[in-house]
C-alpha cells in the first residue's frame, strides 16, 4: 500500500483577513506556521515517509511544505541542506481576477451573496476575468496524470501541498467526489488528508490525527 497525501497550505494573512487570495503571493501567519509544522508532526506521529513533493509555486504552499518536512524529520527529501521539491503553476490556486485583494463580505455587499457565492461554489461559472473551477480542473489533470500518477502507480508515497480549490480539483480527478458535489467540501488549513492506494486503486481516504 502507498500514500498520496494531499496538504493545503497553512493560513495566510489573506485567509485571515477574509480576502480572494488566488495567484497573489501572501506570507503564512504565525497560526499557519504552526499548522505547517503539526502537519509535519503528525506525518512523523504516523510513520508515513514520503518519497516525491509536489507544490504550487506560490509563497504559502512552498513554506508549508518546507516546515511540515522539517518537523517530520524525514530526510531523504535533501540536498545540500535543501528540500527537493517540484513547484508548477499548474497546481497554483484558482485565479479569482478581478476579485484577488478584494474582502469577501464587502464583496457580497457590492455584487450580491448570491451573485458572489455563484462565483465561489458553482463549478463553471468564473468571477470576473478569473477562472472557474471547471478551469482549475482543466489545468490540473493533464499535470497530474502526466507528471504526478505515474508516482503513485510506481507504488511511491506522494506528498502534493496546494490550494482549496486546485486540491479540488485533484480530488475529483482521483474520483473522490464528482463534480456536482465539490462545492460542498471544505478542505481544512494545514492539515494532511491521506489518500490510501492498493493496486493503483484508491481504496480508502481520511485526515491524520
């Protein structure tokens, strides 16, 4: 049996003040910080090694991944001192457009909850000049079937650290939830949902604890 284990980035200042964050790059608050490194102790607490990392290349998953794999204590992961991952934009956050920097309360205000609520959870209706979620699949699958599957069939464990919405999107891409049900899960900050894999099928999926 192998593990993928998919980590959404610790809070940021953009999560705590409540705003579209999507591609903007936004440093970790201490509470993300904190939440970055429990994620690395709880892989340490339940043995899992990891043998490849994949990352957006947005400041908030890379700093997630570097402290979780510090306070794992997992070394096979170094060179010269530095962790050895892939960043690739395709599994950046979904682009909000014109909403990125904006509140979202005051954005419902303006535009309407309904209006903006449309643009947060449906799945192929984009915010203004940004994407849908439709879109981040789109962007995600190809990378994860070329680049990142055949990992996980070679029996590796795999340790992606992303965003909401483009875990999401790899959430339906491994046949977890369809796309009609997404709008409703919520992934947690900093903390590691394991994927276990048993002959290339998925067999079984929970949080670390």
């Amino acid at each position: 049996m192998n593990k993928l284990v998919l980590l959404r980035h610790g809070q940021s200042q953009w999560n705590l003040e409540n705003r579209f964050t999507g591609w903007k790059d936004v440093p970790l608050t201490e509470k993300g910080i904190n939440e970055a490194s429990n994620a690395g102790l709880l892989l340490k607490k339940n043995n899992i090694s990891i043998d490849k990392i994949f990352s957006s290349v947005l400041e908030r998953a890379n700093k997630t991944v570097e402290i979780a794999i510090m306070a794992s204590e997992i070394e096979n992961l170094h060179k010269d001192g530095k962790l050895i991952y892939e960043k690739d934009q395709r599994l950046n956050e979904r682009d909000y457009g014109d909403l990125v920097g904006l509140n979202k309360a005051e954005t419902a205000n303006k535009f309407g909850k309904e209006q903006v609520q449309i643009w947060r959870r449906s799945y192929d209706t984009p915010p203004p000049n940004g994407e849908s979620l439709k879109d981040v699949v789109e962007r995600v699958s190809p990378y994860f079937t070329e680049i990142i599957q055949p990992y996980i069939f070679n029996k590796k464990n795999v340790l992606i650290t992303a965003h909401g919405n483009s875990l999401r999107a790899i959430m339906i891409k491994v046949g977890m939830y369809k796309p009609e049900e997404i709008s409703s899960i919520e992934l947690p900050t900093g903390s590691p949902l394991c994927l276990d894999y048993q002959n290339n099928e998925l067999i079984e999926h929970y949080y670390l604890d």
